[in-house]
C-alpha cells in the first residue's frame, strides 16, 4: 500500500479560542498480494476529510489543553461496486472526537482520546448490495516524545468496540472488540 495524502491546514480564532481546520486529500496505491492476490490493485482519489478542532481548553503555561474534532469523510473516491479493492468507500462517514493533552516534562506528553464514528449506507456494494454499519467507538493513549521542534516519537495503546455490518439487513456477526 502506498498513500500520498495532500494536507492543507488553517488556524483562526472563534470566541477567542482556537480552531484549527485541514482538508486531507489522500491517493492510494493498493497491490494485493499473497494469500489475497487474486483481489488484484487500485489506486487513485480516496475519500477527502474535512477536519476541525476548536480547543475549549489551552494553558500552555501547565501545557494543558482540550479540544473536541468532528471528521468528514466526503465520499468523492473512486469506487466501483464490481471490484474488492477501492480508494473510496461509496458511502459518508462522520466522527467526533474529544482528546485532552498535558505536557508532563520539557519532552513527554501524555494524551487520553475517545471518539465516535458513524457510517451512511453503501448503496453499491459487492455488485450493487447495500452495506450498513453500526457505530464503532475508539479509545486511545499516547505517550509523545518531543524529538526536537519538527520530530516526535509515539507510544499507542488503543481499543476499538462497535461496527457490526450488515449486507441487504443480514448481520455479519463482526462487531469489533481489539485492543492494539
């Protein structure tokens, strides 16, 4: 898998807290192999991400801070109904995230996420079946080494629940429950 993702990221203030806005434009390149070589590659335009954090919560003298981030998946990818690899997913997706963040040296920061995230139907899956998908809803830890100014090394502990699909109302018996 290869993935190229265009970046553009603005900052302003509403209410005289911050809000940082970015559109993720992602390409992809995707060659199966192995077990799984006969799914054959795609590549091209992914789904584009609208994403915004407005920081409820800064003090950068006890480098505390609190931010809540709704994500947009637009669904602009590629996406053909007939093949089993695309870029796009066919379908909206939308998740709001609170994540707070406290410098606990001059180089380590430990931060605690949780999120939840919605799926819309997929009216053109597998050869035109319809795919829906329970909510999932993610917990995660991160321990930040600062590197310097531009580098920063990540610790992840993360657990994901929820997400049962269904294909034409019949449920797949796939909810997630992993802790990575």
């Amino acid at each position: 898998v290869a993935l190229v993702m265009a970046r553009y990221v603005g900052f302003t203030k509403v209410g005289g807290k911050t809000l940082d806005y970015q559109v993720l434009l992602p390409v992809v390149d995707i060659q199966a192999g192995g077990s799984v070589d006969g799914l054959g590659s795609t590549r091209g335009l992914a789904d584009i991400i609208l994403v915004s954090t407005l920081w409820l919560h800064e003090d950068a003298a006890n480098q505390s801070y609190f931010g809540i981030t709704p994500y947009l998946y637009v669904p602009v990818g590629e996406y053909d109904g007939d093949k089993a690899l695309n870029p796009g997913e066919n379908r909206w997706r939308g998740s709001l995230q609170a994540v707070w963040s406290k410098g606990l040296s001059e180089r380590w920061v430990g931060e605690i996420a949780g999120d939840v995230m919605v799926y819309g139907e997929n009216d053109d899956y597998a050869g035109g079946r319809t795919l829906d998908q329970d909510p999932t809803w993610r917990v995660q830890a991160f321990a930040r080494y600062l590197i310097d100014d531009a580098n920063e090394a990540n610790l992840r502990l993360m657990y994901v629940g929820g997400g049962e699909t269904q294909i034409d109302g019949v449920d797949q018996d796939n909810n997630s429950g992993t802790v990575s």
